[in-house]
C-alpha cells in the first residue's frame, strides 16, 4: 500500500497598508509525503507534517486582531489536518514549543496591544492518515494580522466676522454641529473669539452650549470667530463633520 503522490506547491504573500497589515500564507495541494514501508507496518497513524517559512513581523508595532483560517479535506475517523503555529525572535531556528490553532479563530501567542517588533511567525501542518490509501489535503490556508493604527487631525476654518452696527450687544450665544462618530472615532470642536482688539485662547465647547467670549453684555464690535475641527478615528472608522452652525442673539 502507498500514498499517491501529488504535486507540493506553496505561495507566500505579504500585504501591507497604512492602517492594515495583512499576512496571508497559502498552501496548496500539500499531502503527506510516501513515507516508509516498514512505519507503514509498525504503526496504525501515519504522520506527515511541514513547516513553512517564518514570517516576518516587525512592521506590527500594536496588534489590533489576528485570524487564522484554513480549507481541508478529510475524513472523519480516517484522517486529520492539526495546525500549529509559534512566535519567536528568530527566522533560523525552527521554534520547539507550538500551539494549536482554532480555525477561523485567532492565532496563538498574538494578543491585542502586542508589539511585534523583531518577531517572526512560524506555521507548522500536520496530516495524518490510518489508512494508506486515503490522503488528507490542506488546500488553503489564511493567516491574518491587523495593525492599531489611530489617526489624528485637525481643521481650522477661515476667521468669521460678527460685527454689526456699533453697539451691538451680545444677549446669549449657542454652537451646534452635526457629526458620525461613534465610540472609535469622535469629534472635538474649539472656538476661539476676537472681541475688544485681542484674541481669546481656544476654548473646547459642548454642542448646544454656549461660546466662550460671546457671553451676555459683551459688544460685538470687530468681532470675530475662528472654529477648531479635531478629530480621532481608525482603523475601522473614521468620523466626518457634517456642519457646524454658530448662533447669536443681540440684545
């Protein structure tokens, strides 16, 4: 009895973005090799296993998540595809602890907030098989790491005037916006006020609330107002500013 043989073919491809880093092994084809006649005889599992090139992951500096995934066929109760993977500090020496992967799950030894500064990562598959006749097949298999990668930014718009007639006095003030943001990606806004020849510092506001500078009793003459647009999103999500609409009621 033997194993029909088959043609061995492995690609590896490497992506890399701004905000994703994505790893992806993809093996195909890979059976077990014809092994021994006389460990045919001696032992009921036969075993095949290989271990792929290390993977570098220096460019992960804050692990997001990580997936691991595969396709296979086998045989209930007949054959079996286990894999295995390991993180080291080394792309020579092969790794001698590994741990299993879950398919579909994510992979071992890489946790959220990981650096992966000078890390490599190794991928071991093993087939086996208790009847000679019958192979298991790894056709594919995905490895999949995201980078944390928060961008920030900020707008400031061209300055507005509220001067008015002369005398012109401010009764109350009010600072609206519109925005999509959710808890990964938000939103801050600050004014900053020119009023009686000098320039307030910037001051955050609360949507709906009232602007610094422009309190009540306070002359609008060569006023003006500046707005200050920050924002904090990604990799995921990133907000967007719809509007920003400025009130003021004289006296």
């Amino acid at each position: 009895m033997k194993f029909k043989k088959r043609q061995q073919i492995s690609n590896i491809t490497f992506l890399a973005a701004l905000t994703v880093i994505g790893i992806i092994l993809i093996l195909t084809g890979l059976v077990i090799k014809e092994p021994d006649r006389q460990a045919i005889k001696a032992a009921e599992t036969i075993q095949g296993y290989r271990i792929s090139t290390p993977l570098s992951l220096d460019m992960i500096k804050n692990v997001a998540t990580s997936s691991i995934e595969w396709d296979a066929t086998i045989e209930d109760g007949i054959t079996s595809v286990t894999i295995e993977t390991a993180v080291t500090e080394s792309d020579t020496e092969i790794p001698t602890t590994w741990q299993i992967a879950t398919n579909r799950g994510s992979i071992p030894s890489i946790e959220p907030g990981a650096d992966l500064s000078y890390k490599y990562l190794w991928t071991k598959q093993t087939l086996e098989t208790v009847d000679p006749d019958i192979t298991p097949q790894l056709h594919s298999l995905t490895e999949m790491i995201r980078m944390e990668a928060r961008t920030e930014g900020y707008r400031i718009s061209p300055e507005f005037n509220l001067s008015g007639e002369e005398g012109e006095v401010v009764k109350d003030s009010q600072i609206f916006w519109q925005a999509n943001e959710r808890f990964d990606g938000n939103i801050d806004v600050k004014v900053n006020v020119f009023s009686e020849g000098e320039w307030f510092n910037e001051k955050e506001v609360v949507n709906g609330g009232r602007i610094p500078g422009l309190e009540p009793g306070k002359n609008l003459s060569g006023a003006k107002i500046q707005t200050k647009t920050s924002f904090v999103g990604g990799p995921d999500f990133y907000p967007i500013l719809e509007n920003i609409k400025i009130f003021v009621e004289l006296e």
